[in-house]
C-alpha cells in the first residue's frame, strides 16, 4: 500500500504545475514573429472629398432613390419593407399594394391578412405586415395621419430605425440626413472617407466631411457607388469615379 502511495506522489510531482504551463506558452507566443500591422490610411483631405462628390454631381446631377412610392407614407412603408430584402423585390410587392392603400386609412381597411398576401415574396413579411399595421395605427392616433419630420418621432413608429427615419427625412422632406446601409457603410470604411466601427460612426463621420452644398444627394450618390461599383466581393475599380482619391490598400487599379 505504501509503494502505491509513493508512485502516485511521484506522478503528481512530476506533472508540471499550472503556473509553470503558462510560462511556456508565453515563452512560445513571445518566439513567434509579430503579425505586421498595416499603416492606417491618411484622411481624406478637405478638398479631395470635394472633388470626390463633384465628380458624383458631373456624372448624376439628380440621383434618385430606388424604392418606388407615391408620398410620404408609401416611402415609409417601402423603407420598413426593405429592411434585409432588394429595392427591387420591395418594388415588386409594392406597386399593387399601394395601388389599392396609398393612405393609413386605407391600409387600414386593408388589414394585416390581405397586407400579408401583398409582401409574401419579401422577406419577413409576416412580422413586416404587422409592423405596417401597426404604424399605420399610431401615424392616426397621434400624428393626425402624417409622417412626423423630425428622426425622433419616426423612430417610436414600428419597424422604424434611425436609417429609416434618415431616408424618410432626405427623401420626403428634404433634410440633410446620411443613411447609412450595407452600401454606405461599406464604401465609407473601405475608402476611408468616413471609417467607423459601426453604422452610426459611419454615419456621423460622413455628415462631418462631407460639404453642405452636397448633402442633400450625398447619401443616394454612395448607396448607388455602392450597390454598381464598390462591390462587397468584386470591386470594379477600374471603372470607378474616384479611384485615385480613394485609401483602399488593395484596390485593382
């Protein structure tokens, strides 16, 4: 009994200890070669965004945003039907929805089952269609059937987030706002215009350096430069209105 107590007290001393076990792992992070950090990219200087969205005014004056809708409240419901769906499949689904519901009132009359019928090709539609109800309902009771103008109000309506609110404003109302998408986010961190770890930093840094006098299209300019030039996975920097201007390290041209 004695032997077996002994040999398994040598085992547990010959074990190394935890502290011990930590050692040598740093001591092997420390032998591996540091991964090289890349030079952050120089910010665009006052005049090279100026004369990046004069090129986008030369080359589309008026630019236009692609959901279809007839006023203020179907650009509402289109923006809420477009979240994590295409313009053209919101499009698709809308233009016989609005035919029939062009007013809160009438969507309404129209109820949640029949909305459901008219958005079942887009994403989401059931929680969509409950949301465009819903927003309908408080737009009534307590904006007299109006779309407010002011990001606050549009927010506290169901489905509406601060992009919403910000496409709503630009397009219906015409404020100076930045809507930040998947396209916007993307060209303004990879082109360092505007980098931002999130959509609201995007979205802040734009309405920083981007000059009044461009502001009212500036947010359609690079959803568009977005959505038909600057790629998610294949970018056609070739073919790209400010290829010289932008910070990208592995731009093609």
């Amino acid at each position: 009994m004695a032997k077996i107590i002994r040999s398994i007290r040598a085992k547990k001393s010959s074990a190394p200890s935890a502290p011990k076990k930590v050692a040598k792992k740093a001591a092997k992070a420390m032998l591996k070669p540091a991964a090289k950090k890349l030079p952050k990219p120089k910010p665009w200087t006052p005049a090279e965004v100026y004369e990046a969205f004069s090129r986008f005014r030369k080359a589309n004056p008026e630019p236009k945003g692609e959901l279809e809708h007839l006023n203020s409240y179907t650009l509402l419901v289109a923006v809420v039907l477009s979240a994590q769906a295409t313009d053209a499949g919101v499009n698709k689904a809308t233009r016989a929805l609005f035919a029939v519901a062009d007013t809160p009132e009438k969507m309404l009359e129209l109820g949640e089952e029949k909305v459901r019928e008219y958005i079942k090709t887009v994403g989401l539609y059931r929680n969509k269609a409950k949301n465009v109800i819903a927003l309908s309902e408080k737009l009534i009771a307590e904006f007299g059937g109006e779309v407010p103008r002011t990001r606050p109000e549009i927010e506290t309506l169901p489905g509406a987030g601060r992009k919403t609110a910000n496409v709503v404003l630009n397009m219906a109302y015409g404020e100076h706002t930045m809507a930040v998408d998947t396209h916007v986010f993307r060209v303004g961190n990879r082109t360092g215009l505007a980098p931002g770890n999130t959509p609201l930093e995007v979205e802040l840094g734009l309405e920083k350096v981007i000059p009044s006098e461009f502001m009212l299209h500036a947010h359609h300019w690079l959803i568009l430069h977005g959505r038909y030039t600057c790629l998610a996975r294949k970018p056609r920097c070739e073919v790209c209105l400010i290829n010289d201007l932008c910070r990208w390290p592995e731009k093609t041209v």
